[in-house]
C-alpha cells in the first residue's frame, strides 16, 4: 500500500472516530459470515458500531487525534473497533454478550476517559452500571428520605386507626 494511501486511509479514521472518546477494541478473526452480519445488525440497532482497522493506521490516527494512549492497544493480531451506543459500558456489555455467543470473538481491550484498559479492565467495565441504572440508583437515593418520611408520619396513623377497627369490632360483636 502506497504511503499516499495509507495517509487517505488514515485521515478517513481521524474523521469517523473525530467525536469518539471511548472505545472497545475487540478481535474478530474466525467469525463466519452470518455470525459477522448477526452481530452488525443486532449492534446497529442500538446504536453501536463496528470498524475493522489496521493495527499501524489506527495507532496514528489516535496519535493525531491526541490519544496517543490508545495507540498501545493496536500492538498486535486484528483489532476492530466498537463505539457508539449510549456509553461505553453499554457497549462492553453488548460486546461482553455477543462473545458469549462467538466464541471466536474476544476483547482486547477499551479506551476509556484518556485511559487504556487491557482486557480484564474491558471485561470489568461490562460489570459496571451503565447510565441509566445509575440514574435510577440517583433518584432511589434521593426518594429514600422522603418516603421514610412519609412512613414515620402515616405509621401512627395506621396503628390508631387498627386499634379504633378492633375496638368497633369488639363493640359490635358485644351488642349483638
């Protein structure tokens, strides 16, 4: 491949990864045909997507892009690079799936917040709480006091109103 070439190819991944800032880095050598359209389909629809680079144009493209960090995960062996969704965690655990399925499909690593993760790091943030989760867990955290509140002012109430259905209860039974 002629150095002019490589330069074109290079600055079409500056451009396609311009706004990406996280990343899974997976190996996809040994997929078949249909499992490789499955997993692009079911990844489409949600949002993420699959490049498949070579190793020495993706380490300088990083480096132009001012992630020279995320150049040591394109060492060696076929990368392909997995973005987009909603964060990178929900691309991990999608990724974290789909190797359930292929077994030929490993993870190699992520880039994520200006920072390289080896494989074992990629595997944990499949383990993290995506944004969504982690929204709910805010507005739980931030009800909790509230409906505590509200369980210490009504549970008096309740028990009054137990011990007045006993009494009416009694009452009756009594007189008749």
């Amino acid at each position: 491949m002629s150095t002019y070439v490589k330069g074109l190819l290079s600055k079409e991944l500056e451009s396609k990864l311009a706004n990406v800032t996280s990343f899974v880095v997976v190996d996809t050598m040994g997929i078949g045909g249909n499992e490789n359209n499955a997993l692009r389909g079911a990844l489409k629809e949600k949002g993420i997507r699959l490049t498949v680079v070579r190793n020495a144009l993706m380490a300088r493209a990083m480096e132009n892009l001012g992630q020279a960090k995320a150049a040591q995960l394109f060492q060696t062996g076929p990368c392909t690079v997995v973005y987009g969704g909603d964060s990178v965690v929900d691309v991990a655990k999608e990724i974290t799936e789909w190797a359930k399925k292929i077994k030929t499909l490993s993870i190699k690593g992520a880039f994520v917040d200006g920072q390289a993760l080896n494989q074992a790091g990629a595997v944990a943030l499949a383990k993290m709480p995506n944004r969504v989760e982690l929204q709910g867990e805010v507005v739980m955290l931030a009800a909790s006091p509230g409906r505590r509140l509200a369980a210490s002012i009504s549970a008096p109430g309740g028990i009054i109103a137990g011990c007045i259905a006993g009494l009416i209860e009694k009452l009756e039974k009594s007189a008749a």
